[in-house]
C-alpha cells in the first residue's frame, strides 16, 4: 500500500465528522486534539511499519448502536507484534478486534464483524460494527552496493514501485539517491535491524570479493529469512563462496541466487540490473525463471 498525507488527512477529517456528528465525549476520548494526535500517530505507524516489511490491520468502527463508547470513524491500528495504537472505545472490545486482527494478517483479506458488547461483560451495552483492513507490506529491494550496478537496478526498481534502499560505505554516492534510500554502513557490520525479513529481496554487488562474502556471510547466519538473495560473481567464484559458507557451518538457502540474475547474456550495467530484477520479479510472483544459478554446480569448487 502507497501512503501520503491525503491518506492521513482522510483519517483525521473522517474522525471529525464522526465526532462532530456523535458530540461523544468520555473520559476515554478527549476533545479533537487528542484524537488528531492519534491520527496523525496511526499514518506514521502504517507508513513505519509497511516500509520496514512488516503488515498490519486498520481497524476501523462503520456502524454503533446503544450507548457504545466507540462511535463510526473510530480507528485503531494493529501491528504484527499486537501493538495497537488509537482506539475503538476501550475495554474488552479492543482485546477482541485484536485478536481478530492477528488473524487477518494470516487471512491476507479484510473482514467484517459485528459485537454486541453486552457479551462482552461490557456495562455499555449496545452493538459496534467493526471494519478490519488488511495492509499489506512493500515490496522492498535492498541493494548492497551502491556502483554502476545498483544504480541502473535502483532506477528500474524504483520504476516498477519496489521499496528500494541501498547500503554503501562510501559516502560520495549518497549524492546518487534519495537521501531516505541511501544507508551508509559497514559492510562488515551491516545494519541487520535495517533489513526486514519475510518481504525482503536482498542484493549483494559491492566492489570487492570480500565485501560481498562478509555482507552474504551476515546476511545468511541471522535469524532472518528472504524471499530472495541474490549475490553477484562469476560462475567459478561462487562454487567457492558457497563452501566458505558451509565451512562455517552457515545453510545455503533455497532462496539464494548466485550468481544473481537470469541467462539473457547481461553485459552492460543496465542489462545486468534488468536481469536481476526480471528474476526478482519472477521469484515474487512464484514463476519459474531461466536464473543463472542453474548454470553452477555448487559442490565443484
């Protein structure tokens, strides 16, 4: 899901006509200021936890009866770890919507559900309708290596609306990207809370040997899972690398790519980029791809 302000000033003028309409006050709800702060916090959090590859649910209140503490337009944000943030009234009926909400994440697809709250142990009484949106998380690209080559992939990425970031430990590209997509980093000491798992296609094409083996190596040994690494190198040095990797006891993956790409005869820096994200693209959508790691024994070294 692609997110702007429009989205966050929808919620916040939503919320308005909803209590303007309602004139609810409690002690659970204060006046707008609140309630605009807790808009405002709901779209940095969807937008924080869908950029880091992580989904979530918006739970949204359409329909009250009775004397319900959460009236229509109500919102309430629940993460993948079971935060939440805003509310839908408070009480038991915000530990049910969760607990729906975790399973919606599974679901993939959004959910109606209607709550008599009285069966809830709720003194209020009354009905809630709830609306509980999945969004999913972005498709994000990371790029080790900022050269000739990550830059040809960054800019078609981009183009195919991939969430695309990219680390370097060289400082004079940053001038290449978008300052929110640049990462300057160690390469021997990558920034691993940086790097979401599960939705993540990584990249690997710095300028040395042992940059590349050492961002792999990190990668591989966290306890983090990929759908897709894909480092570069020739056909005889990967046979090699990957028995670097199991003489550290580190698995190889199904999920790794090496070398990266697809056999459409790459040469030029633009070429080699479209190989690989033609592969990423492939991957992504579960098809199969002539990838150039079918063209390597890896037991021959």
């Amino acid at each position: 899901m692609i997110l702007n302000k429009n989205f966050a000033i929808f919620i916040y003028i939503d919320i308005l006509k909803a209590c303007k309409k309602n004139s609810y006050q409690s002690k659970l709800f204060k006046p707008h200021k609140i309630l605009k702060q807790d808009v405002m916090n709901i779209f940095d959090e969807i937008k924080k936890e869908t950029e880091s590859g992580r989904p979530c649910v918006l739970v949204t209140v359409i329909n009250s009866e009775g004397r319900t503490p959460g009236k229509p337009s109500f919102k309430m944000l629940v993460t993948s770890d079971g935060k939440s943030i805003g509310t839908i009234g408070g009480g038991r009926i915000e530990v049910e919507a969760c607990e729906l909400a975790s399973k919606v994440m599974r679901w993939k697809k959004p959910e109606l559900k209607n709550y008599e709250l009285d069966k809830l142990d709720m003194g209020c009484g009354g009905q809630l309708t709830l609306f509980f949106d999945y969004i999913g998380a972005e498709k994000q690209i990371l790029i080790f290596g900022g050269g000739h080559v990550g830059q040809a992939l960054y800019k078609i990425a981009k183009h195919v609306s991939y969430n695309v970031k990219v680390f370097d430990n060289r400082e004079s590209l940053s001038k290449n990207y978008s300052k929110d997509d640049f990462i300057l980093c160690d390469f021997e000491k990558i920034p691993l809370d940086k790097i979401p798992d599960s939705s993540a296609f990584v990249t690997i094409m710095t300028y040395e040997h042992k940059y590349d083996f050492e961002v792999l190596k990190q990668i591989l040994a966290s306890n983090k899972t990929y759908k897709y690494v894909g480092l570069i190198g020739s056909r005889k040095k990967i046979p090699t690398v990957v028995s670097n990797l199991q003489k550290l006891n580190i698995n190889i993956p199904d999920y790794l790519y090496a070398p990266i790409g697809t056999n459409i005869g790459a040469v030029t820096a633009e070429e080699i980029a479209v190989s690989i994200l033609s592969e990423i693209i492939g991957v992504d959508k579960n098809k199969n791809v002539d990838s150039m790691r079918n063209l390597v024994d890896y037991s021959q070294k």
